[in-house]
C-alpha cells in the first residue's frame, strides 16, 4: 500500500502523541457507524502519553492511550482527577480523517489507570489506517495502523523486533530510527520497562524508587510513555507484545521471586500486570485476573505468516543450578522441566500441527539456541534461558520437525546482543541437521552504549559453530518477510548516552524458503 510521506513527517516529529483505550470492555454509546461529527482541532495536555495500536486482524485491531496530566505524578494515576471519563475515538481511511470509518466513546477511570483499549472491528482487509482520541474538548494527535491481509494473501511484510528498553540506561534513540524505517508491524519481545531505580550514574533519571506497588509500576510506564521516541515508534505501526521478567522483577519464575524470601510476590506480581496491561496494546481478553494472564496467543499476516507469541514465564519450573549465569547441573537436562507449561506446549505443537502459512515465526523472550560460554571441556550456560529447559526446547524442536513446518524461525530477546544462530535438532551432537534458525534483537538501551564486540565474542563463537553473527551495540531487527525469503538487517546505533545516534546496519542475512539455515548477506 502507498503511504503518504507527510503523515510520516507527521508521526515521527517529536511531541506528545496520545489516545484514549478501553480496558477490560466498558462502554459508554460506542458505535462502530461513520459519524459526520466534526472533530476538535487543538491539542491538549491530557495526551501526554500517546497512542498505539496492536494485535491486528484481517478486520481490525487494538486501539489504545492511556490519559495523564503530570506523568511523574506519585499516586500512579497521572495527576487525573478522581473519576471517570469519556474518551471518543475514530478511525479513519486518510490522514485527515475527512473518510471516517469507525468512531464511539469509551468511558475509563482510576480503576484503569485511566487506561482504554478500543477493538474496531469491520474493517477491510490489509489495508492502512489513522485513528486519534479525544477528551472534552482535546484531541490527540493521530496514529498509523494497519489491519492483517486476508487469509490466503502473501503480502510481503516489513516487521520490526525489539526488547529490553531500561530507562535510566539511555535515550530511547533506537525506537526513533526504527519509526523511521516505516515497518508493517512491530514486536516487543519482552522487558518493555525495569522495575529498578536509577542513580546518580545513570543517564537518566526515574521518579520513584524500585517498583513493588501498582502505583509504583503505573507512574513507572507513565515515565516511559512520556518519551517521544517511544512515542513515535507505537504511532508508525501495530505492535505485538509479550513481557518477560523486568515487567514485575528480575528472573521471575511462575510464582518463585528473584530471591526465594521475598514477602508479598503474589500482590507484586499482581500489580505489576496489571500495570502492564493498561500501558500496552493488548485486547482485553488479555486482562489480568490477580495473579493470572492470558499472554500467549497467534497473530496471522494472512497465507505469509503465523507469529507465534509464547509466554515464558507464568508457567515455567524455577531456574536450574542456582539461576547461576554460566553454569552447568544434571537439573539442567531433566526431560521434566519445563518452561512453558505443558498445556501451552501442547498448543504450540498444535498450532505447528495445523499452520497453513509459508513462515511460522516463534516470538518469544530468551535465548533459544544452545550457548556454551566455558570455553574447553568443561561446558557453561545461562540457566534462565532455553539452555536451562533442554527437554523443553527438543520439544518444541521435535513438535515443529514432526509437523513438517515449512520455515520456522525463533525470534528472541532478553540478553542485550544482537545473535543469529542455525538451530540443531540436538545442539550436542555435531551430526545433527539444521531445523530451523533463529533471530535475537539486541537491547533498545540496556546496558548502555555498548560496543561492537565483548572481550570473550571470539572464544564463545568459536566453541558454538551454529551461531553465525554476534553484536553488542544497542538497536532492533529489521525483517522483510516474502513468500520466498526473510531478510533480516541487524540495526545499531553507536551510542544512547546522548542524542541524535545515526543507525546503521551491522549485519544482514537472508533465511530462503525451506532452507533452514542463515545465508550472510
């Protein structure tokens, strides 16, 4: 589809974007019907946080914003006052809204974090779209969505990956260039936000401590969304997001806290996803019940593509040999373990079963492949990663081979480097086929400006032949996905300690279809 470069002019200018979601179904006169109601035109300070959109489908789509007046504001709510309040929505088929083609009000309150997330539905097909909020008598500016093609269309696709954005690390630069590279879809593959506090060496300041309390992780989101460069990146595209651990606390597992002695997890956790919730573009089938979130679920891009988006870590055995990085146990190899949960296995290797789609892409949060980082005999693993679940990855591995899956592709977060790896059927044996091939984003900002290599890269790579590209730069994934090939540009910026980073392109490599298996560019 054509776009039109001014409403890109228009969505990557720095400035408060913002809207307005419905969170959890409450509606007040919502309509689906054209309205010729005339729309306000000044913009104002309720929309502080931007807007976005997700979850698309062949006939709509997530909308959502989030409303606040002072986003540091220490009751987490924003600096709202205490109430409900009326937000109007619409969307439109041209960046002037003068073809509206949905448009109702949503009502959202402090129960919400004054959160809304509207799901328009009827819409056509594979086809672009601007939406925009307003509140009494201020209006958001707009956002860019898209809906999913149609079941059988093999639109090429340009998607986006990222994760790991740590506020106090750097600027959010990353998200800025990736706004500019103008993708189809973007995937958040997990810690969209930390729940530590910043000092006074980081490069930017966080207000509030460490997060324990819902207002705590709701004014933490609120300080992020409040970024313009974030802001960008949810108004150019839909995105498809899934958390990992630094949404709620570091190496979480299931109901097992970081440190076993922590009081008060459950309501902990609670808080935090429920915060999470209100600050991205979920549907609210995805609500959160306590303790309990309903994450993992597919995405269709019509016949091209299946987005498979795990949740691996409500349902995931405690981490083996003491979650002690670059270590090795027997626990680590125990059939038993798991890291997803069995019911969620058994519906991925359904999904796999019955895919129809030329790319299967496996969107998740940590390092798949095998990583050994003891060089020599003696062998050392990240116990928080897939290396700490074997029998869960040759599942999974196993489930994908059995189904005869045309391409799959793992897409991977969590360890703030840039990797492409082949994946083995069995990492140990050097005999072992290629089945598949796997695509891991390096961080937005943690860790902060990074560098081109590490001092261990050499010897690390050299004891794991299957990996074929590593870089420790901040930055995303670009991928154009075809019927016949995926490209996969690894981006970096050179610095986030200050502004303006230019982005470059590290690394390219192609994946062609039914060639498990990378092919440097």
């Amino acid at each position: 589809m054509n776009r039109s470069p001014l409403s890109r002019r228009a969505l990557l200018r720095g400035g408060a974007i913002a809207s307005v979601a419905l969170a959890g179904g409450a509606v007040a006169c919502s309509s689906n019907r054209p309205s010729a109601k005339a729309p306000p035109t000044a913009a104002g300070p309720v929309f502080t946080l931007g807007v976005a959109s997700g979850d698309p489908a062949p006939d709509g789509m997530v909308l959502w914003t989030r409303l606040a007046r002072d986003p540091a504001h220490e009751d987490g709510l924003g600096g709202m006052p205490n109430g409900p309040v009326d937000v109007d929505w619409e969307v439109a088929a041209d960046e002037r809204f003068a073809q509206v083609l949905r448009r109702g009000t949503a009502r959202t309150g402090p129960e919400l974090g004054y959160a809304v997330h509207v799901e328009p539905t009827g819409l056509p097909a594979g086809a672009e779209f601007y939406y925009r909020f307003r509140a009494g008598a201020e209006l958001s500016p707009a956002g860019r969505t898209r809906t999913a093609p149609a079941a059988a269309a093999l639109t090429p696709l340009t998607m986006c990956f990222v994760s790991c954005a740590r506020y106090e690390h750097g600027l959010f630069t990353a998200y800025r260039r990736l706004a500019e590279d103008h993708p189809d879809l973007v995937l958040h593959l997990g810690d969209y936000s930390y729940e530590y506090a910043s000092d006074n060496k980081s490069v930017r300041q966080l207000a509030g401590g460490v997060e324990h309390t819902l207002a705590d992780y709701r004014r933490r989101y609120a300080q992020y969304h409040a970024d313009p460069d974030l802001q960008a990146a949810h108004a150019v595209a839909p995105w498809v997001v899934v958390f990992d651990d630094h949404e709620v606390e570091n190496n979480w597992a299931d109901m097992v806290p970081e440190h076993p002695d922590e009081q008060g997890f459950a309501q902990r956790r609670a808080a935090a996803f429920q915060a999470y919730y209100e600050n991205v573009p979920l549907r609210p089938s995805a609500r959160p019940a306590g303790v309990n979130m309903q994450l993992y679920r597919r995405i269709g891009w019509g016949g091209l593509a299946t987005f498979h988006m795990l949740d691996t870590r409500q349902f995931r055995g405690d981490q083996p040999c003491g979650d002690r990085y670059d270590s090795n146990c027997p626990e680590r190899t125990d059939p038993a373990r798991t890291l997803m949960g069995a019911p969620q296995e058994a519906w991925l290797a359904d999904g796999f079963q019955h895919s129809a789609a030329r790319w299967d892409l496996v969107g998740q949060q940590v390092m798949f492949s095998q990583v050994d980082l003891t060089p020599g005999v003696n062998q050392g693993f990240n116990p928080d990663a897939w290396d700490g679940y074997v029998g869960c990855r040759d599942r999974v591995v196993d489930s994908w081979v059995a189904a005869k899956v045309r391409n799959p592709v793992v897409l991977s977060g969590d360890v703030h480097n840039h990797w492409a790896a082949e994946v083995k059927a069995r990492f140990d044996d050097p005999a072992s086929p290629v089945v598949g091939s796997e695509l891991v984003a390096t961080s937005i900002a943690s860790g902060g400006d990074g560098s081109e290599q590490l001092s261990n890269t050499a010897a690390v790579l050299a004891e794991n032949p299957h990996i074929k590209f590593f870089n420790n730069r901040r930055g995303y994934v670009r991928t154009r996905i075809t019927p016949d090939a995926i490209t996969a540009d690894f981006r970096v910026v050179p610095y986030v300690s200050r502004a303006d980073a230019p982005v470059q392109t590290r690394g390219t490599f192609t994946i062609a279809d039914r060639q498990p298996g990378l092919h440097q560019a």
